[in-house]
C-alpha cells in the first residue's frame, strides 16, 4: 500500500508543480498548438487555441514513470515485466503521438503523420508488447497476458492457440494489436476540447487501479493458476499489485496535470498523450484479463469513435446527408451551442459512470463465485 500511495503522491506532484517549468521550454521550442483554418473547421472559437503549448503528455508520460519507480523503491516492490509492459505501451504509442505532433508543429499545418503512417507505428509498438506479453511465466507458470479472450477473467473456451500454434500466436497478436490500435485512436479522437480526454482517463485509469488491487487481495497462488481461476473466486493475474501501482502512479499524473489542462487550458496533451492514455488502458485490460469490460469501463471513448463511424454511414447510405452537425459527438454538441464546460463536465460524469458501472459488474461477477 505504502507503494502505491507513494506512487500516485509523487506523479501528483511532479505534474502539478512542474507543469510551469515545462511549459516555458515548450514556449521557447516553439511547440504550439496547431488549429485547422476556418475553411477546414466550423467553429471558429477554437481559432483562439492557436499557439497554445502542445505536447503536454510528455509531462504526464514522465511523471508517471519519476512516481512508479519511487513508489517501487519506497516500498521495496521491484518492477516487474507486467508494470514494464505497460510502461512501454505509454512510451511507444506516445512516441508515435510525438512525431505526430512535432511534424504538425514544424510544419505548422494540422495533419501530421498520414493515417496508415499512424497504424503502423502503433503496430510496431503492440505487437512486440503481445509477444513479451505471453512469455516470462512466474513461479507459479502465470505470465503477463494470456492466449485467451477475457471479460471478467480468461475464458477457457476463447482460446487462440488451441487453434494450432502457428495459427494461434497469428490470431492472438492480431486481437492485441486491436485492442492497443482502437484504444489509442479512440482517446486521440476523444481529445477534442480542454481537459476531456485527461479527466475522463482518471475514471478509467482509476477504476482498473481499483480491479488490480482486487485482483492482488483474491490471487490464485499455486498449483495450476488457470484452472483454480476456472473453479473459484481467485485470480490469475501475473502481477496484480504492480498493475495497480503503476496505473495510481499514472492517475496521479492526471490529476496534476488536468489543473493546467482544464478550461481554459494552458497546455495541451496532443497526440503523444492522448495515445499514451490508449496505451495504457489497453495494456491494463489485456494485463488484469478483463479485455471485453474494457468496452464498459471506459465506454467513453467509444462515444466519439462511434459517432464518426456512424456519420460516415449514414452519409454513404443517405448520399450526403450528416446525422451530426459535425464529427466526433462532441463537435456536434458545440455547434449545438453547449458550452466547453459544459460538455466536457457531462462527459466526465458519463467517464465516471461507464468506470463505476464496469467495477460493480467486476465485483457482482465475483460474489457470484463465492
């Protein structure tokens, strides 16, 4: 406990207090925000964003890492593969946010990385994650992730390699490198207005804190993991309490930057940070085997995602009609005269629910066991 709390007060604190000292860097870089011209948008308020300090998640992306390895330290809990795997999907798919946005920021235009450019990238940093991911077993034969389809825990049943070896790693690291691309580029979508997408993580982020530390306190220890999982209340889960310490370590992050990125926002989180909260909600889900709740805990960022899709169909089979005033959801409420604040506090309490709501099925699942 002395870790994690530890954790989450220093990542609060780096973020908080050094905000200011980054931003003055950012200025003097010249990393300010790029906003599309008025032909390319319809709502001319965010003209007055230009030049805002962009690429704030680098600052929550160390904090985040400056506070687990002190929380480690302090409480004598070395980091293990599982805290490392997450570390690495909110290093990498940041990375790929970072060259997406210092491309924007150089050339001083909106599009930064083209779209299959982006997809790649992300890739490149998952699939790797899927393979670290099913090796390095424990004492007990318990490895980080699983070749198996989870909601509440794996189910037996959904598994990929009882499809054959070959066949079966292929099947596996395409549903992880699903899980790691939808996620990054649904928050990336959903960082549309100031302090949305980092308020809305902390639900998220905090609800799989909570899941992770229940999952410690009802681990399976011994024996065949999988199959005492299978027949009781317990958990498989290779890392449990490290998952819990580094996604407090990253809540704490939000927090102390959302007080620099509420409305009115003075810095940014960009791609680099939207896609690192992708990442590591991703490698939460995969890590705690609760892939499918992911769907419910952090429905949020499905809303936005969604709404786009569902623009674009029924504008193909209307043939040019809009079901919104403008894609994602949120835009639409903006044309709609909803104020800033206004959407991105609903929208918090929306986060807050989804992330309550997926905890409660969490637990309901499990007192069904005992």
């Amino acid at each position: 406990m002395r870790s994690l709390l530890t954790a989450a007060a220093i990542s609060l604190a780096f973020t908080l207090f050094l905000t200011p000292v980054f931003l003055r860097l950012f200025r003097k870089w010249g990393w300010g925000q790029v906003i599309r011209t008025p032909e390319d948008i319809r709502n001319p308020n965010h003209q007055t964003k230009r030049g805002t300090p962009t690429m704030g998640g680098t600052i929550f992306i160390v904090g985040t890492i400056v506070g687990y390895l002190v929380g480690c330290y302090v409480g004598n809990n070395p980091p293990t593969v599982s805290g490392l795997l997450v570390i690495w999907m909110m290093v990498g798919l940041g990375a790929v946010g970072f060259i997406d946005d210092y491309m924007k920021v150089r050339q001083q235009k909106f599009m930064g990385l083209s779209g299959w450019r982006k997809v790649a990238g992300q890739v490149a940093v998952t699939v790797p994650f899927g393979i670290v991911a099913l090796n390095f077993p424990n004492q007990f034969d318990q490895t980080p992730a699983s070749p198996y389809i989870s909601v509440f825990r794996d189910v037996p049943a959904l598994g990929f390699m009882t499809l054959g070896l070959i066949i079966g790693w292929i099947l596996y690291l395409a549903w992880i490198t699903f899980i790691g691309v939808a996620f990054s580029n649904s928050t990336n979508v959903t960082d549309g207005l100031d302090g949305m997408a980092a308020g809305a993580a902390i639900f998220v982020v905090g609800a799989y804190s909570l899941i992770a530390f229940w999952q410690f306190n009802q681990a399976c220890w011994g024996g065949d993991a999988l199959a005492a999982a299978a027949k009781a209340a317990c958990y498989p889960t290779r890392d449990p309490f490290d998952l819990a310490i580094i996604s407090a370590s990253f809540v704490g992050a939000l927090v102390g930057f959302l007080w620099w990125n509420a409305p009115k926002a003075k810095v940014f989180m960009g791609d680099v940070g939207s896609m690192a909260i992708g990442g590591v909600i991703a490698a939460m889900a995969i890590l705690t085997r609760t892939e499918l709740l992911a769907v419910l805990v952090a429905g949020v960022f499905i809303i936005g995602p969604g709404s786009v899709i569902l623009q674009r169909l029924y504008f193909k089979i209307t043939r040019g009609k809009r079901l919104f005033l403008m894609s994602p959801f949120h835009h639409h409420l903006e044309l709609r005269g909803w104020s800033e604040v206004t959407i991105v506090v609903r929208m918090w309490i929306i986060a807050g629910l989804l992330a309550v709501s997926g905890v409660g099925f969490f637990y309901v699942e499990w007192l069904s066991r005992t």
